[in-house]
C-alpha cells in the first residue's frame, strides 16, 4: 500500500509535496527530527554520521524508498556553493554514513525522506559549521547555461511563483545533443532546487521515466517545478552520461505571468517590489 500511496501521490501531486511549500528549514517536523553527530566540523573530506528520530524519540528504521532509496541527502554551502547530493548507508539501528568533502564555512545538510509511519515526504534541515577561512563567493548570473567541462545544459522554461510550470533540460555534449543518458534515481536526471536567502528546498518532479515507451534518454529533461514564493533559487541538476554522475547549476528568477496588466506596468510593479525587499 506504501509505495502505491506513494507512486499515486507523486504522479497527481505536481506542485510539489505538501503544495508550495519550501522544506527544509527545520530540523524538526512532526515529531521527525534530524540528530547530527557533530555540527562542527572541519575542512576536507570526511564521514559523517545521523539519525532521524521519529515521534516516539527513537531512531527511525523503516522508510518508503522515493525515487530508488530510502534517503536522500544534500549538502550545500549557505552561499549555493559546493553542492552534493549523496545516498548514505543505513545500519540496523537507523545510524546513517556518508562521505562528504567540505570547505570552510556555513553548511546547511538536508535529508529528503518518507518514513514508513507517516503519510508522505519529509524535507529536514540542520545547519553546520565547518572550520576555517570563509571565503564566501557571489551568487552566479543567470544565463541559462551551465556548463560542466565539455558537456552544455541549457534551461528553458520560466519559474513561477505559487504556479506549476515546465523547466526543460537540455544537455549536449561538444555540441551535439546526447541522445544516450543513464537513468539516475528513476529518471533521467534529478533535480534540486534551492531558495536563495533561505535555503528554502523545493520538491521537483521528473515528466515521464525511464522505460516508460515515451520518455526519450535525451537530450532533453523535462520537470515540474512550483517555487513557493517570488524570489531567485539555485537550481541543481544532477545526470548521468557513460557511467558518471555530474552536476549542472543555474540561477534563475522567478518571472510574473500576467495575462491583463500591461507588461511596462507589470515589470515596473514587480521591480519595485524586488527593490524594496
């Protein structure tokens, strides 16, 4: 019944779990709570250890597997640097391992679950310091373009505030399309996307799977994506080509879709706004 509640929920629920809502800005949410090991740490690459303890305050050891595991963790500087998306190991007890390499700063580590005992998925959060000189970098332009050595992603669609819409991926390689991407975690890529001021997560879902007679293995990737509020995020897609996985960043402005105010007028509105916030 689990998976099936689950399979349903994410096929009807495009704007996301929960709504629009971001997640992950609280260690805690009804009754689930994530316990770090150590909260400060140091520089470098490293392993680290977690639970997350359920209502009844014990460790939890039975989850509904989302997109192929039973937790998805993410690590990310607060300036949207040094993004890391990894699956850690669970022991009978409920204690999670991974490996992270990290630089100095201020981290925000993310766990992206479904306990077995509750109704849908959760997004906790906690924050983490790790030791050294901080070098905080600036937020990246938006260009619609990422590049990752010789492979380009371009992003086309808008994201818009309180609305479902369409972002489509598209990646090639030396200039030519790449018509032969893996799948990775039941798609053909996985995408993150993060509120910047907030860190706030949202909830984003891949259009079509893997062998499912229509969705082609690229060169594009399509997603629904809802962004909780107007803003700007840091959009994270991790894709798999010739057995590795590699991770395309883009930032991206939420636009206004008006179809009755004059666009002059609705841009001038919406930039003041911006302005004063």
């Amino acid at each position: 019944m689990n998976s099936h509640a689950g399979h349903e929920h994410a096929a009807h629920n495009h704007a996301g779990h929960g709504g629009a809502q971001a997640g992950g800005l609280s260690v805690s949410e009804t009754g689930y709570t994530l316990e770090l090991d150590a909260t400060i740490l140091g520089a470098g690459p490293q392993t680290i250890t977690f639970r997350v303890t359920g209502p009844d305050g014990q460790p939890v050891t039975a989850y509904v597997p989302e997109h192929e595991k039973e937790l998805h963790f993410i690590a990310v500087r607060r300036d949207t640097t040094g993004f890391q998306h990894v699956h850690p190991v669970r022991d009978g007890k409920g204690v999670w391992t991974t490996e992270l390499t990290l630089t100095p700063g201020d981290w925000k580590f993310f766990t992206d679950i479904h306990p077995a005992a509750h109704t849908g998925t959760l997004t906790l959060g906690a924050d983490v310091a790790v030791a050294g000189a901080y070098d905080p970098r600036p937020l990246p332009e938006s260009t619609g373009i990422a590049r990752i050595g010789d492979y380009a992603v371009t992003l086309d669609g808008e994201l818009l505030a309180g609305e479902a819409s369409e972002l489509t991926l598209t990646v090639s390689r030396d200039g030519h399309p790449v018509t032969d991407l893996e799948p990775y975690l039941a798609a053909y890529g996985h995408l993150v996307a993060l509120r910047v001021g907030d860190l706030g997560y949202l909830h984003v879902h891949p259009e079509g799977a893997p062998g499912d007679g229509v969705t082609a293995p690229g060169p594009e990737i399509s997603f629904m994506a809802v962004a909780p509020s107007a803003g700007t995020y840091r959009l994270f897609l991790d894709f798999q080509h010739e057995g590795t996985v590699r991770t395309a960043e883009f930032t991206v402005r939420t636009t206004t879709k008006t179809a009755t105010a004059a666009p002059g007028h609705e841009h001038h509105a919406h930039h003041g706004h911006h302005g004063h916030h």
